[in-house]
C-alpha cells in the first residue's frame, strides 16, 4: 500500500474499507488550495482524477474549465420517471498554515487512533468521496442502474466563495435540473448524532486598511504628534460590538427574524453544543455570546462581525520603535435570513468610515459574500433523508441551523429551484481550516452506506 | 585620491577640507554593522583604525574588548586643574536594508549636492569623527597641549541597545571621571538653526499576546460564542488613550512635571517642528496630539504608548475565515523625567489586565527599558556649548529637548555624575536609520570647528 505509515495499516478494517481509505487518501494527496496561485495545477490535477474516478464508475464526467478552477460534472444515464438528485461537493481546501502544528504533512495523508489526518480530510474531500463510493456500489449492486438519476457536481473554489459555479450554473442550468440537491459538507452534533441542516448563516467579508504617515516613523522623534494606524485601527474594531456583545453597526439587526420556540427546544439537545461543552471543546474558559441567547442559538441563528486576521508595523523578534505607516484588518460576518450581504457591507463601511479616527485615512474593500439559507426540513424528501441518517447511524438526527456558510445552496435554490438536504458529518472535533484536520475512518464507511440508503428512499419518493 | 567618485573630487572645498573628507570616507567604509553577526570582524576593524588614529593624533588609545564589540578607549596627557571633557560617540551602525532604494552602495561614500551619502554619515560616525578631528586640529595648533583633558568614550553597540557599555563603565569609572559629557548623536532643527538638546525621554517597551481558543476556529462553525483574540487585542489597545489623546492607564503622568513657559515659547519658534510643518513631513493631513499640547510639546516633553507592531490570524491573500487562537501587539512608551519606566511597565500590565475582556486571557511581557533624561541648558558649561554653537554656526542654538532616548546618557549621569551637552548635527533630511543616510559636507567642517571652540570654551570655565 504506497504512501500508507505504518500507523495506517495497523488500524484493523475489511479489505473491503482498506481499498476505500486507499482511494480517499490519493484524493487527499492533492494540494488543492483554492486560493493560492502556485497550487493552480494541484487544484485541476485534483478535478482530473475526479473525472477518472467517475468516469471510471460508468457515469459521464468532465472537467468543465471556468475563468479560475475546473468544475467536475458528471451523470448517470437518463432514466426517465426517477427523480434526479443532485450531489454538490468541492474538492478545494483551506491554505495549510500554521503547517508547524500539523503533526504530519497535511497532504500526506495519515491514520491515527481510528481518524484519517489531512486538510480535506472532512472539508470535503472525505464527504464528497463516501457519495462518489456510495454510486459506485450502488451500480456495481444493480449492474449500473441507479433508484434515482444522479448528478454530480464538484467544484474547485469553494473555500474562496464559488466565483465561477454561479455564472456555470446560469450556463448549464437545463444540464443541472433536478429535483433535490444533496450536500454533506455541514456539521454533524456526535458521532451518535446523525445531523440534518435546514439553514445556512450567509457570509460577507471585508479588508479594512488603515494609512497614516507616508513611511514608517521613528517613535521617538515623531511619537506623540501622528496617530498611530495600528491604534487607529483597534478603535475601529472595538467599535464593532456593544457591552452586551451585540455587533453595533447601524441596522446590522434589520430584518433578522426571532428563533422559533421549537429550534430553541431541539437546539437546548444538540449533543456537544451545551455553552460547557462548547468551552471545553475549544479550549476556552466560558463561551460569551450576545446577550440574551445560548451558545447554540448565537451559531445556528445570529449573525456576527469576526475579525479574522490583522496585522501592522514590526512583527518580528524584540521590538522596532515606529510608528508604522500603515495596518490592516480582514474581516467577515456571518449572516441569517434576513439580512442582505450586500446591505451589510454598506452598513459596515459606513460605520467604519463614521468611526476612522483624525489623523488617518482608511480604505475598505468589500470581499466575497453570500446569502444565507433556510429551508423546511419536514418536506418530503427531508422526511426522507431523516430515515436515511436514521437508518445508516441508528439514530434519531438532530435538526439544526448550520453556523458556516455554503452561498451556493442558496443560489442554487433561486437558480435551480431545488431544495438541499445537507447531511453533514463534519464532527466539532474534526478541526477543518485549522492544522490536523481529521475524518474517522467509520464515519467515512458509514457515510458511504448513508449516500445509498437515501439514493434508495429518494427512488421511492 | 583613491576611492572617489567623480563627483566628490568636483565639489568646490579646501585642501584641508578634503583631506578631512578623506579619512571620514575612510571611517565610513567600514561596514560596522552591530546587529549582524557576520559583520563582527568589521565592527572590530573599524575599532582597530580609530585607536590608530586617535594614537596617530598624539592620545592614548586603545580597544577594550567587551562580550560583543568593542569599545575605543582614549584621552589624552592629564593636566591638573583643568576640567576633563568626556566625548562619547559611536562607530556602529544600523543595518542597510532595503539595500535596493540606495542610490549610491551604503559602504561606498559618495559626495552629491554637497552632501556625503553613506550609512553612517550622520549616525553617528560624521558626527563623533567632527570631534575627533576638533582635538586633532586643536593639538597642533597648541604643541599638543589641550585647554581641557580630553577623553574619548566610543562603543560598537549602540544601535543595538549599548548592551556592554553599562557594565564598562562601572569597571572603569575612575579612568572615566569627568566633569562634562559632549555627545553629538541628537538632531539639528536646520541648517541655520544649531540645536542644544538638554533632555531625552526614555523607553519601555513590551509585548501583549492575547490567547483564546486552543487552535484556529472555523468562524462559521464557532462565531458567536467565543471570544475572538483579534477583537479582544483591539479592545484592550483602544483602552490606551481617552478621547483627548492622553494615555488612559491609571498613574502614568504621575510625577510628570509640566512644561515650562520659556520651553512652550522657544518651541513654538523651532524650525521644522510647527504642526503643519510635522504634518507635511510625515505625509499625514494632520497632527494629532494630546489636548493642550503641540506636537513638538508633545515630541520634546510629553510621554506616549505607542503600538510598535500587531500581528494575529491571517494576513496572506484572500480570505480566511478564522477565529484566530491568539494576537499579538508590540508597544512603546516614550517617557519624561519624573516617570520610571518599571513602574510604568506595571502599571500598563495592570491595566492590560483590567481591560482584559471575558473569554480570552492575556499576557505581558515586559521589554528593554531606559529612563529619561534632563539636565539645565543654562549651567556653566551648558552657557559655554550654547555660545559654542552660535560662533560656530553664526545663529543662536534653538534649546530643545530630544523625542527619542538614548538611555546611556542618564546611565552616564548617575555613574560618572557628569552632565552631558547634546550638541546634535543630524538634520531632519539626514535619513538616519534609512537608505540614502548623509551628512552636510558644511556642517561637518562647522561641526570640526565649534568641536574647537567648545573645548576652548569649556577650558575656561
């Protein structure tokens, strides 16, 4: 098995699961990052294979080249009468730094204490995979005749905000018609707690530039007489939230409907989100959160402005007495229903325009943004993929809002008219766009075994 | 003449003045660079020609090794009943980079528009060597007979901190005792305006580091419920200053003396230094100072916390949309007389501490410090400096004191018990610490002559 630690074929599992693991870790071996330029190859040597794999399966695949990275698209043969599914996934992944916490290479791929270790590993690479395995022995079953049609459509620039799959989706629009979309690329509450996302928060981003005296100053010489723009900067930022932990951005809250009695019931339940867990989770002393709402309830339904990076002035060993020319912020905010990104952006730039302190100038450029989503999880086809989780995990699932943001189901509903049924099962530990991120090997064997289960139940519908 | 350009043997000037320009040149080849390791031997080279040099003219000279650079050690025949004058300089120099804004190689003195551009020209070595050529000229003209005792204190680590010099001059404070201090190593307000400096302010510097979540998280799958680093830095950083721009950390102006009326008047005629001149040097639309103050006020006698550099999540391209696990900031205090900058460190971290929000915690680590320095510009010996200054530069000397520190001289003042007279030729266009570093060719044969003067001066007392 080439490429495999000893670690890897030590953990006991059937042949049958060794060749599956074996083809997701060359899935994970290409360094996919969307948003590096020096991984532009990786990134369609990735959707390449994908098309080899697919096609190798029986279905019809290409790699459909965009203004940036390939979409893989592929599809089983027409049969007329059963409903078709769309299958949406990306094979992109998150930049790998700080690479020194990795504890082995992020593209070699690694098995430790029963979970596979690589940046992709559950972001999405290892979910989009169990659905590409769960057709491939679905056909194998019924020599390549499939309960529903499917589709598959696979996307390189998800982690940098699907610029290209809109304008493709406009464009193959008749290609893509279907009547439901599945997704596992949300979050799932526990290993014993099979998760079905009804909602997505929406996302939009900003850089913020601060600029102040036209060259690093001297702090002595100069000190005391020139804003400084990385104080400049923190004003700004400390204006973004109230003491009660709500964004203070003028009509930030515009339009945000309340959370209904029932969410905030089911939501008290979700393994893992109690404010405690969530603390001991991350590693921090006590949650704090908006005023008036759990952990969970800020997650699954409240937006937020982060602040993402930052950076100014001298950063390296010892110290460096300027006044630095200039600083920078990166932020975003995570949306609900309600809210219009777009909207957001004004109102943020304005707030930080309002709040740019004398002596500075500050420039604010509008990033990626995306709608949030909601849907009825109690819809036909919901009642249906909430057996399949229940059939596959044996369990009950859980009904949540998901905290992250995946702007194209939203799109893909105003440009397709199909709902997504988002079986998740990216677990709180799973540390996606963070150093060691990891899938357990029998989340992946179910998941593959969940993908049939529901193409079965959908074919029925 | 081996070793000039073109345009240095062009320039009109005696031939002693170009036999001074000569062995500055000499002096300025050296690339004596304190702070990189792989320059040590130069930084000695260059401490074996002054000793040969300060011999040559007649002193008593040697280098004394130190942990790091050494230091050059010289003074001449004592003569009873005549005051002793300490003159201390230094012979390192900053780094060169960015190596590529030079117009002319950093090492490779060259004369343009009748300034000799090379690092070092000003800082400090033109400066310090106007002096040694001031006693040069002075023993000839007298059969090697000074009107003062002269030492020579002249260190290798200045620009990295005087690390050795404090050590050093405890162990050889009676071969250093002196009645005055003469440094030329402080700025000039122009041209035509010679600069007595008889105050500096200190330093204490440190850095923050605000620590959350064990590792990055997902600020999707996360935000909302816990504290973001970034934000939280923020926060404590906005806390600095009040809305009239003073410090806003409890007991920092303690013991802060206000500034005298004959300062406030004298200041308000320096030239270069009214706050539209500031601004329009430093590229920025405005000054902005603590109320009641002007920028100079605040330059020459006010205390600042100023944020040196701040760094935290991601600062590549793009976006990444992180709740980062820590941030980080690296500040300064500048200081006045009255405040001791221990103190002042425990009182920032005190309220660091304070202002340290919910969620997150936070560290401090205290940085390299020195205490700030005054002495009367109008005792005897600072009357004799003051008339010094104006023979030689045919304008009465603006009295100011100094924004950045050099903490030595107060360290001087409290081992040797001296005072010391700043007579500083570096010009506010001189780019010390820059590329394209120079120095006036005029005032530095004006700076060998009021080197004679003052000394003529000081021996009359």
């Amino acid at each position: 098995m080439p490429g495999f630690t000893v670690d890897f074929i030590m953990i006991s599992c059937s042949h049958t699961d060794m060749n599956r693991l074996d083809q997701l870790a060359t899935l994970l071996r290409f360094p996919s990052i969307s948003a590096q330029k020096e991984h532009a190859q990786d990134v369609s040597d990735c959707a390449d294979w994908l098309v080899a794999k697919l096609t190798g399966m029986g279905l019809e695949a290409k790699a459909c080249k965009t203004p940036r990275h390939p979409i893989v698209l592929a599809h089983s043969e027409k049969q007329e009468g059963k409903p078709t599914v769309l299958i949406y996934g990306h094979y992109d992944v998150q930049p790998v730094d700080p690479i020194e916490e990795w504890k082995s290479a992020p593209f070699e791929p690694e098995v430790r204490d029963g979970r596979i270790y690589a940046r992709g590993a559950t972001d999405n690479k290892g979910q989009l995979f169990a659905h590409i395995l769960g057709v491939e022995e679905l056909l194998k079953q019924n020599a390549g005749v499939l309960p529903v049609n499917v589709i598959f459509l696979l996307e390189g620039e998800e982690e940098i905000g699907s610029g290209s799959l809109s304008a493709f989706m406009k464009e193959h629009k008749d290609e893509l018609k279907c009547d439901v979309i599945v997704v596992s690329d949300t979050g799932m509450a526990a290993p014993d707690a099979p998760t079905f996302s009804y909602g997505l928060r929406g996302v939009a981003s900003a850089d913020i530039i601060v600029k102040g005296p036209s060259a690093d100053l001297h702090s002595g010489v100069f000190g005391g007489a020139i804003s400084n723009p990385i104080t400049s900067l923190a004003e700004i930022i400390a204006s973004f939230h109230d003491e009660e932990g709500k964004v203070a951005v003028r009509g930030f809250y515009d339009g945000v409907a309340p959370i209904a009695t029932w969410e905030r019931s089911m939501w008290a339940t979700v393994p893992g989100m109690s404010n405690d867990e969530l603390a001991a989770l991350t590693g921090v002393e006590c949650v704090t959160t908006e005023a008036g709402f759990t952990g969970a309830e800020c997650i699954f339904a409240r937006p937020t402005l982060e602040l993402n990076g930052i950076g100014g002035g001298y950063q390296g060993e010892g110290s460096k007495t300027i006044i630095p020319s200039s600083a920078f912020a990166k932020i975003s905010c995570r949306l609900v229903p309600g809210q219009n990104p777009e909207h957001i952006l004004e109102l943020v730039e304005e707030h930080v325009k309002r709040h740019c302190p004398k002596g500075v100038t500050v420039e604010f450029k509008p990033g990626h943004y995306g709608n949030a989503y909601i849907c009825d999880p109690n819809s036909t086809y919901g009642l249906a993929a909430q057996q399949a989780l229940e059939d596959a995990f044996g369990h009950k699932p859980v009904l949540v809002r998901e905290g992250g943001s995946i702007p194209i189901i939203e799109e893909m509903k105003r440009v397709l008219g199909a709902d997504a049924l988002m079986l998740g099962m990216c677990l709180p530990d799973a540390r996606i766009h963070s150093p060691n991120e990891n899938f357990p090997v029998d989340l992946f064997v179910k998941g593959i075994e969940m993908s049939q289960i529901l193409l079965r139940r959908l074919g029925q519908q």
